[in-house]
C-alpha cells in the first residue's frame, strides 16, 4: 500500500483520529497552564513588587499592629492581650485583634496590597520558643516608596502608642526584648536627691546627647558612663528610671551575674542596644569585685558566669566597643570595684547618692504634703536627723506613705521611722 494510502486510512480511522485530538488537546492545555505560570512570573517581575520582612526584625510587630489598624474587615484574626494603667491607678484590660496566618487584602493609597503572614509549624526562634513567623506584602508597580511609607506608618503608630511612657528592656540571648508593658514616665522632680546633684547629672547627659559633633572632631569616643554610688534605698535606680523618663530614652537593664552571659553575647547586646537608651548594670560590684580584695576568696574575682572580668573593661571601652551609648551602673560598695573598671573612658562621672540630708528632707515633706508651710517642712527635717542621721529616701517615702493625710503625724512620729 502506498504510503499516501496508509495516511489516507489513519485519517478516516475514528479511533486515531478521536486519540489525536485528545493528546493534542491535552497537550494544548498544558501548554497554556505553562505559559500561563511563566507568564505571571514575568508579570510579577515586572509589574509588582514584593517586601517580606521576618519576625526577628525589629519592625515586625510594629507591621501587626499598622496591619491591625488598615485589615478591619478580615474575617481571620488572632488576639493580642495586653494591660493599660490609667492616671487614677486602674489597671484595665485591652484586646488587639490582628489578622491571624493566611492571606488578607487591603486597600491602601488607591492599591490593593496583599498581605501573607505565614507561620513555619516545623520551626522555632531558639530564643523566644516561639513559631517562625513571617509577613510578605505584595503591590501593584514597581515603585518600593509605598513600603517605606507602610513601614514609616507602624513606627509612628508603635512611637503614638509608646508616647509619655518609658520602654523597659531586658536581655533575652542574642537580642534585647520587652520587658513588661511600657510604663508612665516618672517625672524627674519625684525623685529628690541631695542640693545640685540631679541638676548635676541631668546638664552632663544633655551636653553628652547635643554634642556628638565635639567628640568627633577632637577624635574622643562618643560614649559617656556614669556610676552612682551609696547605701541601699537612697534612691540611685529611681533616678535613672525618672532621667529616663525626662530624656524620653528606654532603658536597657542587663545583669553581669547572669551565668549564661559571655564576653562575646555582651559585646554584642552593647552594640545592637536600641537607639536613645540607657544602658543600666545595677550592682556591680556582685559580679566582679576588687583584685586586692580577690586575695582573701580568689574565686569572686572570677565572676559568677562565662564573663570575664577583660571582657567586661573590652566591652566599655575596647577596640570594638560601640559609640552613641550612655551606661549608668549602680553599686552599694564602690570600695569593692577595680580601679580600672571606674576609670575615666569607662566611668566619667561618679556620684555619691547617700542618706537624707536636711535640704532633701525639707524637700520631699513639700512634695508629699504641699499644702503645708515650710516652718513645718523645717520642723521635720530637724526632728528626722534628731532620730537618726543614717536616713534613707526609701524609709522616709514609706513613712509619708504611713501617713498619708496627716502631715502633723508625720512629724510627731518620726522616731518610729528611724527604729
């Protein structure tokens, strides 16, 4: 048979000929699906763009809350819980709704912008326990503004909702995390120290914040350390707290005895710490005593962890030691520190905050009770230190505290404040 025949033949058979059309047909259509994925490739390569940001970054929960505030209609949410101190001292409770894992839309700036917040199930963040998360926003266009306008937006929104109130923050492996909720700052005249000491420290740390371009001309490292010194309750942590408050800066409290902090982790919190902080060593002088004083327990000097005593002197003031920082430390015995650890470089300015005296005395009977003349302050004062001339903040607080609408008493009883 001719081969033309045989061609002729195959084309009539209707079972070859309902074969063919099925696998070209199939074959058409998976050469559609085909152009149609690369195709939107191509499409979102040139005609969309796309911002992932991980949950470790610094802007991710400012980017759920700023979510939060535009998703109003998903349907998909997930609670965040939280406590609010009102001015009277009510402590209420508040209930934030963001959008949950899974895709959400919305309409922002005249642009639909989706929105995936994914969850990895199978992985973990070592150093919260938490599940992996991330959140990808894409938009229409190529222009990247939009997400720095999107990412401008949560950080004023985190700042609105963080306004009047000092940010706490606590050491947490590799990375400063939250410590507590955000709490209202405490005005800079509740804590009353001796005659011009506030005044003091307050004019060095604002001439240290405005001068930044001093230091850099005349080749000085841009860093300033502070170390209060005292008795205990004389009121060194409560002032840091209220300059905190008065510099509008968080706080950033790390503790040198923690047996899981090295050389290493310390210098890298101290250089990753949150911009307008202060960074807060509260007793030092528990970690790491004297090397004279070392000779009758040889084991002190150690320290209680991985840290060692150079790497803590490097961290101050080292080669790789970071600029733009400001650290107060606070001990009860600075006859119990090294020379060389409050040497200047690493300790500019050191002060002694100590028992009452008669101006501190006079001032905080003002304070507690301002409806009284200062005959009567005068009065307290006097008596107090008849009593006793070793008179803490802390017991003189809790003794306005005992009599709280009777300033008279106050002053009758003082001798029960100082037993």
């Amino acid at each position: 048979m001719p081969l033309s025949d045989f061609v002729v033949a195959l084309k009539d058979n209707p079972y070859f000929g309902a074969g063919f059309g099925l696998v070209g047909v199939g074959t058409a259509l998976a050469l559609a699906r085909k152009g149609a994925q690369f195709g939107m490739i191509a499409f979102r390569r040139m005609y969309m763009i796309t911002l992932e940001v991980p949950s470790r970054d610094k802007s991710y929960q400012w980017l759920l809350s700023w979510i939060s505030h535009y998703a109003k209609r998903t349907q998909h949410l997930s609670v965040e819980t939280s406590y609010l101190q009102h001015e009277s001292g009510r402590i209420s409770t508040k209930f934030d709704f963001i959008p949950s894992p899974g895709n959400h839309f919305i309409w922002y700036k005249n642009k639909w912008i989706r929105i995936e917040r994914n969850r990895e199930k199978q992985m973990i963040d070592l150093h919260t326990g938490t599940p992996w998360e991330s959140v990808t926003f894409t938009a229409m266009g190529t222009n990247r503004d939009i997400f720095f306008t999107i990412l401008q937006e949560a950080k004023e929104l985190a700042l609105k909702q963080q306004e009047g109130k000092t940010v706490m923050y606590t050491a947490m492996g590799a990375e400063w995390r939250l410590f507590g909720f955000p709490r209202r700052r405490r005005p800079l005249t509740s804590v009353v120290l001796d005659e011009g000491v506030s005044e003091k420290i307050v004019e060095d740390v604002k001439g240290f914040i405005n001068n930044p371009k001093w230091y850099s001309e005349r080749g000085i490292p841009y860093r300033r350390g502070y170390l209060l010194y005292g008795p205990p309750g004389c009121g060194k942590s409560s002032f840091i707290t209220a300059l905190a408050g008065e510099l509008e800066y968080s706080i950033c409290l790390m503790s040198l005895s923690d047996s899981s902090l090295s050389d290493d982790r310390l210098n890298h919190l101290l250089s990753v710490a949150p911009q307008q902080s202060i960074i807060l060593l509260e007793d030092v002088d528990a970690a790491f005593v004297s090397r004279d004083l070392s000779t009758q327990n040889p084991t002190a000097y150690q320290g209680m962890g991985r840290l060692t005593f150079s790497g803590l002197l490097n961290a101050l003031d080292g080669v790789a030691s970071t600029e733009a920082r400001i650290v107060f430390m606070t001990t009860n015995h600075i006859d119990r520190l090294d020379a060389a650890l409050i040497r200047p470089g690493r300790v500019d300015v050191k002060q002694y905050v100590g028992h009452c005296s008669h101006w501190q005395l006079t001032q905080m009977y003002l304070r507690f009770y301002p409806e009284q003349p200062a005959a009567e302050a005068e009065r307290f004062a006097r008596a107090a230190l008849e009593a006793s001339d070793h008179i803490s903040a802390a017991q003189v607080q809790g003794h306005f505290m005992m009599h709280k609408l009777d300033p008279l008493g106050a002053i009758e009883e003082i001798h029960s404040m100082a037993t």
